[in-house]
C-alpha cells in the first residue's frame, strides 16, 4: 500500500537526520578539543520504485521518462574535514602544534598510532607522552650529538639530569706589542750557595768525589752534600726519605710558580736537582742565548760549588727566589730547613707582556694558561717578538708548554697568520690528553698588532669550550629538531621529532583519546623530518586548536531540525491519511 511506503519513507528521514544531529552534536561538543577535527553527514537516495523506465522516441510518439518513485534516504557516509585549526600560543616548549598535514607518532603499549594533539608532558623518566600515557616516539643522538635517523625511539627530555662538557679547541688574542719597547739584555740569575760567601761541597770519602779543582760534580749524590753550617763535620744536608719543595718562586708581575717537590733517595743526583729546578722554574732553553750570552736553564760551577739559575729574557720572566721558597721536609712533611742561600746576581729585562685565561679539558675542568709576548728583535723589516705559554695544568714537573716566535712587519701587521698549535699533557685527570686547542693571533674579529704605544697589551677575546653544565631547558624547532640548553651555556641537539604522513588522512580511523589508527583507505605511514615532503612544520610553544566552525555547525543544526521535523509531518500525513480510509469502513 502507498500509504504504508510513506511511513517508512518518512521513518528513513527521521533516522538520517537523527544521525546528523548526532555528528553535529558530536561536532559542537568537541569544540575545544585540542587540534579536533569536524565531521560533516553526507546523505544519499535509497532504492526508488520503478514504474516505468520510459520508452525510446518514435515516429508517433516523442518518448517518456522513467516513472520512478523514491524510497526515502540513507546515510552515505561521513567526510572528516583534516584541515589544520588555529594555534594557540601557550608558551610552553612541551606544547607542540604541527602546520601541515602531518601526525606526531606515539606508541601505546606496542602499538603505533598517530596524533595531532601535541600536549606532551615528562613521565618520570622524562620520556615525553600524551594526556593518556602515549609515548612520543622520535630519533635520538650519537656521541657528537648528531641525530640517528632511523630506528624510532622514546623521546627522552632529561632536564636536571644530562650533563655536558666541551674540550676548548680555539682561543683567539688581542692587544698591541709596543714595538719602540726596550729590547732585552739578559735573563735573571739566581745563585744557591751553601753560605753566604761559600759553595757546597762533598762530604770526606763521598762514593761520587768531585774531580780536582772541583767541589761537586753533577753526578755527585745529594746525599753526601755536606751541612754548610757545619764544615768538616761530614754530616749531610740532605737525608734519604726527605722531600725538596720549589714554593711561591715569584715570576715577573708578581705571579706565584706552583709549588713542586723532589723526593730525595740515595741515588738522587745533583744533576736531578738541576733538572728539578729546570722543570720547576719553567726555563725553556730551546730559545738559544739571552743576549747576554746565557742560556736560560741550570748549570753547576764545579769550582765553587754553586748551582746557577739562568731565567729567559723578558721583564715577565724574570725570576726572585728567596731562600725560604726553597724547603727541605722530612718524609712526613714537617720543615726541616731551608738548605741553600740564594743570591740574585741579575734580573730580567726587555720590553714584555702576560695575560692568563682558562681552557677546559674534555671533562670540563678549568685549566689556566699563562702566554707571555717578549720583544726579541726589532729591524728593518719589523719587529720579532717571543712568546711563551706555560700552564700549571701541564701534568709532570713542567709547567712550560711550548715557545716559538711571531713577525710583524713594519706597518705592525702579524706575518705569520697560521695558528699556534698548544698540547697541554692531561695524563692522570682521567680528561682526554693531550689537550689540544689552536691559538690566534689573527681572526677575522680579532688581532694583534706590533705598533708604538705607551705599553704592551694581551688579551684572550674569545675560547671556546666549557665547563660541565646540566640540561636546563629545551626547544623544538620548525623541521622538529630538539635543541637543549645547558647551564654552562652551550646548546646541543638532544634529538628529534619525525611527522608520519599518509596518502588519504581522511582514512584514518578515530580511536579515541585524540589518536588515531591506519585504516584500510588511509595507505601507509610514511615518516619524514618535520618540514619535508609536505609533512608541516613543528610550532613548538603552542596547540593546534579545534577546526570546528560554530557558525557553520548551528546552521546545520537548524537544517538537520528542520528535516527531522519535516520527516515527522510525513508520517503524521500518512498516519492521517490511513485514518480517513478507515472512516470510509465504518
């Protein structure tokens, strides 16, 4: 009966607008849902009842149409709109928004699925996740920080914990050598002596005795030097067991040498003495003569028994022992005496300058670098000065690093551009040795010039390098490289976050929680670096807000109403319709 067809022609339009209500429903609820997207309700005929199908036209007759008569309406489906909503700006580096058509990829207990809902927060591992406990996955870092694409991996955020620390491979100088500085005559010259007006000498019947016209040897032992304040007695100075300390020999402005100390044995020579206090003091006899004629380093005058300490050229060089700098301990560390008199016969001189500064290690412990600039020579064709560096970091006795010399020529220029290459021996600090960085006396910010001036000035504009710093902040850039901050103010790669995109990302399916799984239409996954390929850019500090129009979404509504309410009207016809037919029964 037609009647009975409009009922449940009129029952299909109820449902389907029913239904729409639901997505719309579902639309306007969801408004605030962070980077939601809409849903819109597409309808589509049912079968028709076909009457007739028509004829074709002929010669009498101009053909018909089908005569079909519908069956009410069906859902055809629902179309999700992946369109990227606004950005909310929160500030927050764990807050992440993704402009583009990309998903941030998480894993829940083995599972892969896909996300644009980037409020990630730290577990207790700091291992970022989602609201729900969704891991973040992403590439990790080598060693030289540098991102492992590939395998994914949790991505892990350890503020407070990770730690770093950078060896210096680059110090860069600055300043002015005056070049009308005076030139150096000599080196200073300390002589230790037994007293006053006399050397040491040999005890009688000493195992190594002095040859004739000597009264000690370099080869004679220490311990058979006699006691100065008791000659003749045969009682020695120095005792197997004791220790011999260089401390507070003062250098040049007034800078201190580190205290170094010479265990003494039966077989300790004279002449390891000397090469103790060539180490201690910081000769460096590779420069040749002071003008002067001595060569910087220790010598023994046989003759009178006096050990001489020739220091290098240069104001900054110039060494002032005292006698108390030079102790004798017992093998408990308790001073016994100061063994020697101490006669400075001459002192440094010549135009000079010293800077120190400090470099790191591989573990980030601060080594001090002394360098010190000497004017050596001055001619037609410019100036030559000498520098020295030293560095009490240097493990072992030496403190001297290396010297060399530099050429300005005669408008004051540097003509030796080639960086100074400095080993600084770490053995034992459990850092990486040598520490090897590279000195500048020209770059492209800074130099070091030789011209005229009032004095010379040096110093160290810029090394890099760094203490050990702890991680204390963090930031993902737009191609979702994660950059963190350290305390020590170096910044470094800590990892990265790829983006998955997909041939149809309408396909995929709705899970809940904000994800969502690979459906049978969407393809495969394909991870790429943010900012590739079309996968969108990282917006790290914000969120990606709902796409829901509410403008849009009521006027729906409205339709939706109206349809459902026009669909009721057909089934109140009919149903009156029917009751006049059973009128005409009665």
């Amino acid at each position: 009966m037609g009647l009975t067809t409009s009922l449940f022609t009129g029952l299909s339009g109820l449902n389907a607008n029913g239904r729409n209500v639901e997505v719309i429903g579902n639309n306007i609820s969801n408004v605030n849902t962070t980077a939601y997207k809409s849903s819109r309700m597409m309808f589509e005929t049912q079968f028709s009842h076909s009457i007739g199908i028509g004829s074709e036209p002929s010669a009498r007759s101009g053909g018909t149409n089908p005569t079909q008569i519908g069956l009410g309406v069906r859902i055809g489906g629902t179309q999700r709109d992946m369109s990227s909503g606004g950005l909310n700006v929160t500030g927050d580096q764990r807050d992440m928004a993704i402009d583009g058509k990309g998903f941030f990829i998480v894993d829940r207990g083995g599972q892969t699925l896909f996300t644009r809902a980037g409020a990630f927060r730290p577990n207790e591992n700091n291992v970022l996740t989602t609201v729900g406990g969704e891991v973040l996955m992403g590439y990790g870092v080598d060693g030289e920080n540098n991102v492992l694409e590939g395998a994914l991996r949790p991505v892990e955020i350890p503020l407070g914990t990770l730690t770093i620390a950078e060896a210096t491979r680059n110090v860069r100088m600055s300043g002015n050598l005056d070049a009308d500085g005076a030139m150096p005559t000599q080196g200073s010259l300390n002589r230790l002596m037994g007293a006053v007006d006399a050397g040491l000498r040999l005890i009688a019947g000493a195992t190594n005795p002095a040859n004739a016209g000597n009264l000690l040897e370099v080869a004679s032992l220490l311990t058979e030097i006699e006691d100065p304040a008791l000659p003749g007695s045969g009682v020695p100075l120095f005792a197997d067991g004791q220790v011999f300390e260089t401390r507070a020999v003062q250098k040049g402005d007034g800078r201190l040498l580190p205290t170094k100390q010479l265990a003494i044995n039966p077989a300790t020579t004279v002449e390891d003495l000397m090469a103790f206090l060539n180490a201690a003091m910081g000769l460096q006899g590779a420069t040749g003569a002071n003008p002067d004629g001595r060569t910087p380093g220790v010598t023994l005058d046989g003759a009178g028994g006096v050990i001489e300490i020739v220091g290098n050229a240069g104001g900054v060089n110039d060494l002032t022992i005292e006698a108390t700098d030079l102790r004798l301990l017992s093998p408990t560390g308790e001073l016994v005496r100061s063994p020697f008199m101490v006669e400075k016969a001459a002192s440094a001189d010549g135009e000079s300058v010293r800077t120190s500064f400090v470099v790191y290690d591989s573990l980030g412990s601060p080594v001090t670098v002394d360098v010190s600039m000497v004017l050596e020579g001055r001619g037609m064709a410019g100036t030559t000065w000498r520098y020295y560096v030293e560095s009490p970091g240097n493990q072992g006795l030496e403190d001297a690093v290396g010297t060399g010399t530099v050429r300005f020529d005669t408008n004051g220029q540097l003509l030796d551009q080639a960086p100074i290459a400095v080993n600084i021996d770490r053995a034992g600090t459990g850092a990486a040795t040598p520490l090897n960085f590279n000195l500048f006396f020209q770059s492209e910010r800074d130099n070091v010039t030789s011209l005229a001036d009032a004095r010379s000035q040096l110093g160290a504009t810029f090394r890099d390098g760094a203490p050990i710093g702890t991680l204390s902040d963090f930031g993902v850039g737009p191609d979702g490289v994660i950059t963190g901050a350290f305390t020590n103010g170096l910044t470094r790669t800590i990892g990265a976050i790829p983006l998955a995109t997909f041939t149809n990302d309408a396909g995929l399916v709705e899970v809940g929680g904000n994800l969502y799984d690979v459906g049978p239409n969407a393809g495969n996954p394909v991870v790429v670096n943010a900012a590739a390929l079309g996968s969108g850019r990282v917006i790290g500090g914000a969120l990606e807000l709902s796409n829901v129009d509410l403008g849009q979404e009521f006027i729906n509504l409205i339709l939706a109403s109206t349809g459902y309410s026009a669909s009721s009207r057909v089934i109140q016809t009919s149903d009156d319709l029917l009751q006049q037919l059973l009128v005409l029964g009665r």
